[in-house]
C-alpha cells in the first residue's frame, strides 16, 4: 500500500467519530455484509460517513492492510478499528456497540 | 474459485487444532459460508483477535478463494 493511501485512510478514519468503509452506500449497499453493518448503525442512531470501496481500488485494497483484515465492511469509531460485520452483528446483540458508543461520546444521528 | 466445506474446516483446525469447527453451506453454491469456531485458544482474546485468528488459518482465502464466510468465534461452547 502507498502511503499516500495510507494517510488518506488514517485521516478519514480520525475526521469522522464513525466511519464504515462498505461496498456501496447507505441508501443503496452493494452487498448483504454491507447491507447488515449499515442497518446496524441505522438503530443505534449514531450519526456516520461511509465510504464506498467500490469507487475507490486504492482504498479498497489498503484497507485491508491497514486494519490487517481481509474484508469489506469494516467499523472505525474515533479513529480504532472496531470489526467486520459478524463481529459488528455479535457487539449489537450483546448491547456492547451501544455502550462502546456512548463510552466514546459519538455525536447522534 | 469456491472452496469445498471440508478444505475450510481443515485449514482451521490445522491452525487450530483443538478448534470446533461447524460449517454451514449458506448458500449451497459452495461459495457462501456461515463457520462456527470454538477454541479454548481464544479465551481472553478480543474477538477481532479471534477472527484475525481464523483468516490467517485460512492463509489471505478469505476475500479470494473464499468470497464470504460469515465468522462467529467462541471460547467455549
């Protein structure tokens, strides 16, 4: 990965409290992972900016090295790699991404 | 590309191997997994640890060879 690419990535994730990079946007996922973690988000009712890999080779490949995680979506809050839709999935069952939210202070959507 | 069930199975408990692993063929296409992994190697682990765990079994497949395999991971069962 460059690391321009590297950078761009870093300062994404650190502008926005929520950031999740997905294949496609809110309103229209291109996958069912991405779909999930979207809808996730949605009723936890934190404000978020996603990113569309799709549009973007570069990010797409260096995402992955940049959280050494093989997948897309993938969840940053304030800046910390969170996880991939499973985990995203397991967190919101268990009230952990509710109270991860709130311990990190993220703005409400 | 697609991966047979059994070929993901070993991969993991050769990494491993004292893993549970329980595959379910979501799709039936070969293509689209649901893997249950339980291994007392996770015990204290944060669960993106756990998962990373598991996609190194499976030596950079995943996202390749292996389009999608839904992943929950466990200490115990």
């Amino acid at each position: 990965m460059s690391n321009e690419t590297m950078t761009r990535i870093a300062q994404i994730v650190s502008t926005n409290d929520v950031t999740l990079f997905m294949k496609g946007t809110a309103l229209f996922p291109q996958c069912g992972f991405s779909s999930k973690a979207v809808a996730i988000l949605d009723h936890l009712g934190v404000a978020y900016e996603t990113v569309d890999v799709l549009q973007d080779p570069e990010v797409r490949q260096g995402i992955k090295a940049f959280s050494d995680w093989p997948t897309i979506p993938q969840l940053y809050v304030k800046g910390e790699f969170i996880g991939g839709s499973d985990i995203m999935m397991e967190m919101y069952e268990a009230g952990e991404l509710a109270e991860l939210m709130e311990e990190k202070d993220v703005a409400r959507g | 590309m697609a991966m047979a069930a059994h070929e993901i199975e070993m991969l993991i408990r050769v990494a491993i191997p004292d893993a549970v692993v329980e595959i379910t063929d979501l799709a039936g296409d070969g293509d689209h997994y649901a893997a249950r992994v339980v291994s007392e190697s996770f015990a204290g682990m944060p669960r993106i640890k756990q998962h990373q765990a598991v996609y190194a079994a499976l030596g950079g497949r995943m996202g390749g060879a292996l389009h999608a395999l839904q992943l929950t991971t466990s200490a115990s069962a």
